[in-house]
C-alpha cells in the first residue's frame, strides 16, 4: 500500500460470505442491485484473479484465518452441528495474533469450525462472539452469544440485521485500542432467505434479496466507519468462502460449490483504505485465502505463527503499482474425494493442471444419488488450461504444452510430501485408481474395463 500519513495502528474489518459467486456483485459483472459494494470497488481495489481455500465452507474458513491449507489439519469439508472437533487446537489463528498485538477482537455471524467450548471463537482469540455455528441448512438453529446459546431456534430470516446491529454496536465503542473484527454473513447459502424489509424486493428471488441485505449491512459498516473518522485507519475487506451452490453466479467461470472448477473456488475480494489503497484499482495477479494471514500480519505488524505457511504476503499487491508477486502453487483439494483428502488440481500463475476428477455423477455440485460415494479417479491423461486467457477451463491445451504438464505434476509431487502422512497415503491411493483413456476431455473419468476372462 502507499504510506499511511496516520501514525495509528491499522484496524482491520474482514467480512465473509458464505456461498457467495464470483460473478454475483454488480462490480463482478451481476445485475443485481449492489450499490453499497460497487462503491466500495470504486474508492477500493477488486481483485479478479483471488481464490478461496477450499471449495467447502470450513476448510476454506480454516485456510483463511491460519494461512495454511485445512487438509494439514483434518478441515476437508464442513463441521456438522455436532461434530466434536473443529479447527485444530495446536494451529494458530489470525485472531490470536491480533490479540497478543493488544486488538480488541469480535467475531460475529457464521464461525464453522467447531461447536465445542475448546474451538468456539472466545477460544481462540476473540473477546466476544455473537452468531449462528454452522450454515443455515443445518439444526439446530442455535444463535449463541459467546459461550451461551441464547435461543435454540432462531429466526434465521433476521439474523443480518441483527449481526449488522451487533458490527456497528462494536465499531462505536471506545477505539483508543486498534480492533479487528471478523464478521461471517450467513447468506447467500441455501435456503437463502431476507429480513421482510427485503424479501421480494429485489427482482432476483430470495437469491438476491439475501445478496441485496448483504449489500446494505455492509453499507452500514462502512458509513459508521466513516462517521467515526475511522476510514483512514480502517482497511475494510469483502469477500466469500467459495463459489455458488445451487443458486447464484459463478461469473463466467466452469463450476459450482464443492468442485475443483474455478467457480468452485474463485471469489470476489474488494479492499478498502483511503489514502492507501488506489481507489478503482483493478488487481489481476492470483492470490488466495492463503494468503490472508501473512498479508495482514505485514500490514498490522503481528507476530507470525510458528507453523510453515502455506500462503504469503501479498500486501504489496495492495499498492496498484507493486512489483508482481512471484509464481506460487495452490492446490486444489476436493471434498468429493476419498476423506475429503485427495487433489484435483495444481495452479501456478496462469496455468492450472488437472489430474483428477471426481466420477460417479458429480460434477459441479456435491450430489450424489442415495448410497452413491463420492470417489475421484485420475485422469489417465492430465488436463492444463490457461485460465488468464480461458477462465471457464474450456479449451485443454496440454498436448501443447508437455513440459508445463511435467513440471506442475512434479511439483504437485513435491509439495504433498510435505503434508500429513494420511493426505500422503489418500494421494498414494488415488495413484492406483487411473481412470480410462477413453474418457473425453473435462469429463468425470470412465473407469477401465474390467479384465477379460
């Protein structure tokens, strides 16, 4: 970023959505009314070429606040209402990083990893907590205030505009103290649902209306932001978990929710700091959830975890006229795998390399007919795209290109020897299962034919 002339540390507002696309804000291309974000995009930076961690909830939410992939600590889909476990205790959290900094830390709306005492936000670095677990598909509809449940089954249609109540009651109290505060939309998820303020209101069915009240809360966050006389200390940052489920917009992306496709895994990210950040900045240089964690603790000078990394800083893409950040690896691991455990795909830079798919019926979204398992077989012949020049992975180009199919399944190679030893043994396994040649390019694999006796 360019210098700040403020001498006081950086506050830092992240929000988060959950299943929100790609292409489903105005200033991503969407028709539906986004007024509030657009303008955010206008005084601000959108990033074009940004990824969740994960195409699931938790294991993305995972990667995004430890900069580190949820497969190196058993986060490969999302936690049920009753899971006993969550984001592993012996990982650190951005939140806690800010908190040893001396940041008055909140975490409201959506947290997902992890229900019990042990993994609850109060847990790990928050001062407080206000929201509802787990997604809105799931029961009980438990909203909690710290570590008590104050209604069993709450009212989920009005839950932005209570979170938004309860952001803007944080953002104006006493600020002699930095803070950081995390805030978790819970729509646009199936069943999205709005306030009746906005239900039936938008023009785009209860989809928009969710992604519309989305707008407005974060209209408000950010005009007590500036009422306060904060926007210049405060860099505001917008974005989602992963891609589109069943409704909503991918952009002119290849994929849903749950898949290995780029509208499974790239979402918008709009930052926001006057004076720092160069307002209508386009950035197009790949980044990821990843990256958040080490980015951030640049920025607001916070202490690294003592585990590796699996993203880095990026903050000087946030100056508009850095210098290019070098080629880096993400992995893409599917939930429709084996355990969760298995990759898909390896991207670095421009170029990403397919070598697996997911078989048995899915595609884009993570259905399956009844006691159907979700399996993944290789790709008995890899598949590289560019997706700079084709981001809806349209046009396989790997027979042009051998020696960038070598190199990126080498180091796929490498980098997973470095993960746990059952990430390694699921890879192993995968290996072994090679589907048929036969199989048409971009389609789930056929399985070889059976020997003939």
């Amino acid at each position: 970023m360019a210098p700040r002339s403020s001498k006081r540390p950086l506050n830092v507002v992240l929000m988060i959505c959950d299943d929100l696309g790609y292409g489903d804000l105005g200033c991503f291309g969407s028709k539906l009314p986004t007024p509030n974000l657009d303008r955010m995009a206008r005084e601000g930076m959108r990033f074009t070429r940004y990824n969740g961690g994960h195409p699931l909830c938790s294991a993305s939410r995972a990667s995004l606040l430890t900069g580190r992939y949820g497969t190196r600590m058993g986060v490969v889909g999302a936690f049920g209402p009753h899971a006993k476990t969550g984001c592993a205790l012996d990982e650190t959290l951005m939140s806690q990083l800010f908190k040893a900094k001396g940041y008055r830390t909140a975490a409201i709306g959506k947290w997902h990893l992890g229900g019990e005492l042990p993994y609850l936000p109060t847990s790990r670095g928050f001062d407080s907590y206000f929201g509802l677990n787990w997604s809105v598909d799931m029961s009980p509809k438990t909203l909690m205030r710290d570590t008590t449940v104050i209604e069993e089954n709450t009212d989920c249609s009005m839950l932005i505009p209570r979170y938004t109540e309860e952001a803007l009651h944080f953002l104006e109290q006493d600020n002699a103290k930095p803070f950081f505060l995390y805030y978790g939309f819970p729509y646009p998820h199936d069943p999205p649902d709005a306030s009746p303020r906005f239900l039936n209101k938008s023009g785009f069915g209860k989809q928009g209306d969710a992604i519309e009240e989305i707008d407005w809360s974060v209209g408000e966050i950010l005009r007590t932001i500036d009422a306060k006389g904060l926007a210049k200390d405060t860099l505001v940052l917008f974005t989602s978990d992963h891609g589109p489920w069943y409704q909503g917009c991918p952009g002119n992306l290849r994929g849903r929710k749950a898949s290995t496709w780029e509208g499974g895994f790239r979402v918008p990210l709009i930052a926001k700091l006057p004076g720092a950040v160069p307002a209508g900045a386009v950035c197009e240089t790949p980044a990821s959830h990843l990256d958040m964690l080490p980015t951030l603790a640049a920025l607001c000078d916070l202490s690294l975890p003592a585990k590796a990394l699996d993203g880095a800083d990026v903050s000087a893409l946030l100056h508009g006229t850095g210098k290019p950040i070098a080629e880096r690896t993400q992995i893409y691991f599917s939930p429709m795998s084996k355990g969760g455990l298995q990759p898909h795909c390896i991207r670095k830079g421009d170029w990403k390399l397919r070598i697996a798919q997911s078989y048995g019926g899915e595609v884009y979204v993570n259905m399956n007919e009844p006691g159907q398992a979700h399996q993944t077989a290789m790709l008995a012949v890899p598949e590289l795209y560019n997706v700079a020049l084709d981001p809806a992975e349209s046009y396989c180009v790997a027979n042009l290109h051998p020696d960038i199919v070598a190199s990126l399944s080498h180091e796929l190679d490498t980098q997973l020897a470095t993960f746990p030893q059952n990430v390694q043994d699921d890879y192993a396994l995968l290996k072994e299962t090679v589907g048929s040649p036969r199989t048409p390019v971009s389609a789930p694999p056929l399985m070889p034919e059976p020997p003939k006796t």
